[in-house]
C-alpha cells in the first residue's frame, strides 16, 4: 500500500467515485433525501468517508471514526464531542450498521440533539427483493437475530467496517416498539424503503460496473417512481428520520 493510501484510509472509495458517474448519480439522489429531511441548524454528518455530502450541505461538519484529509472532525458515534442539545441534525449514509454498540450512538444522539433535532440515516433495506443480494453477493454479514440494543464498551481496534447491514431494517421493523421504549424522546417521524436494481448493479463502490449511465439515469427515474408502492417489499435501501421530541 503507498504512503498516501496509508495516510488516507478512504482514498480507493475516491478514486472509483471519480470515475463512476452512475455511482455518483445514485449517491446524488441519497443526498437530496437527507438534505430534505433536514431541519434548519447546525448539522454533523458521522461516518462521512469520502465527505461528499458538503455538495449538498456545505455548512456540514464532516466527521469520521478514521482520521482522513477528507473531514473536519475525528469522531466516535458512540462518544460524541459536542455539547448537549448543540446539533440540529446528525446524518449519516451507511453507518449505522457499522458502528459497534448502536445502543451508545443513539444515546449520544439523543443527548447532543436539541429538541426537534434530526437523525437522518440512509442504509441497506433487508427486504424480500434485496434480501439474496446482501447476503450472498455483498461481502457485509446480514444477521437477522443480533440486537441494535447490545451494551458494552467499545473495542478501540476493531476494524470499523465491521457490520451488520440487517441493524437498520431490525430497528425500523422488529425492533421498533422496543426502540420507542428506550428512547421514548425519540420519535421516528419517516421510515421510507426504495432504491432497486440499479445501485447493485452500478457495482457501488467496486471498480466495475453492469449498468451503463444512459440506461441507469432513465432506470433511476423509474425506480423513483414505483418506490411508493413496492419500496417496502423490493427496496435496497432505507432512510429513517428521528426527531427528537421538543423540550
Ligand atoms: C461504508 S462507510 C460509509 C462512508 C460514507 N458515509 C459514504 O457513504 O460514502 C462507513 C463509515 O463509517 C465509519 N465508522 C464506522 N464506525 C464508526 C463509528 N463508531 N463512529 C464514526 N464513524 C464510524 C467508517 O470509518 C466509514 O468511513
């Protein structure tokens, strides 16, 4: 590995993202929902990789577990360094269901958000449609009987991508009522299901790709379209919004 990848722990993701405009299409889309979905304030993205959010909100901080050239703060989701009820909005687009103890970032949310405050997160969809793709061709482990409420400390040299993409779906779905107990001041205000074939087959961040940009832009306006109705059973992915209840 060079010394500039050393340094840089997302520098490969960077150089696919600049040479797969399908890619970026997709992601352009999963950054207008999060923008919208935002209220007004000061707004953290965590887990922010390759830091490509500021395009679409560029007073956001970014931030990371891993030190990059990338983001503005190193940050644990499970340990947040900023004061109680600062933040208006935490974002985050494929995190979740890499960080550790979930249980400890949604404390953290709850207690850095101010009231009416927003968490804002866009995952992988466990769903009937997406369920085959995730678990044998996506190198992420699906563990459909783990828990998002596991307590414990952090492990300091775990690999932050470790993951389990089923967390997010567990959260939305099985574990919801459980969630709304723990955290009764946080409410989840959108739980929406959609994105289908055209992010698997742009390859995500892989350096190939089965799916031409003229065919996936045309597919993405189709998809958009059916999402409403067949998100929940054939979605690749899905956006949860928290609110945190006003004071
Ligand atoms: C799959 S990448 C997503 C990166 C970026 N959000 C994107 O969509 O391109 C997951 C990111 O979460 C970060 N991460 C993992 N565990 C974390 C934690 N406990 N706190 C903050 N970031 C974490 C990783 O370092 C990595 O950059």
């Amino acid at each position: 590995m060079s010394t500039t990848l050393s340094c840089d722990p997302h520098a490969s993701y960077r150089s696919v993202w600049s040479k797969k405009p399908m890619l970026r299409r997709v992601y352009e889309d999963y950054y207008r929902r999060i923008a919208a979905a935002c209220v007004a304030g000061e707004t953290i993205e965590i887990g922010s990789g390759i830091g490509q959010l500021k395009s679409f909100i560029p007073t956001a901080i970014s931030s990371d577990i891993q030190h990059s050239p990338m983001i503005d703060v190193v940050a644990d989701a499970q340990n947040l360094p900023f004061r109680s009820g600062a933040i208006s909005n935490i974002v985050m687009l494929d995190v979740l269901h890499h960080i550790e103890f979930p249980l400890l970032f949604f404390r953290e949310a709850e207690r850095v958000l101010r009231g009416g405050g927003r968490c804002v997160m866009i995952e992988p969809a466990i769903t009937f449609g997406s369920t085959l793709f995730y678990r044998l061709i996506h190198p992420e482990p699906v563990r459909m009987k783990a828990t998002p409420f596991a307590e414990g400390l952090p492990n300091p040299t775990r690999d932050p991508y470790d993951s389990n993409q089923a967390i997010p779906t567990l959260l939305a779905t099985r574990d919801r009522l459980r969630f709304e107990r723990t955290f009764p001041n946080l409410e989840f205000v959108d739980v929406s299901w959609f994105s289908f074939w055209v992010y698997p087959l742009s390859g995500g961040f892989k350096r190939w790709t089965l799916m031409p940009e003229f065919l996936g832009r045309r597919l993405l306006v189709l998809e958009k379209g059916i999402e409403s109705a067949l998100g929940r059973i054939f979605g690749f992915r899905t956006m949860i919004v928290l609110q945190k209840r006003a004071d």
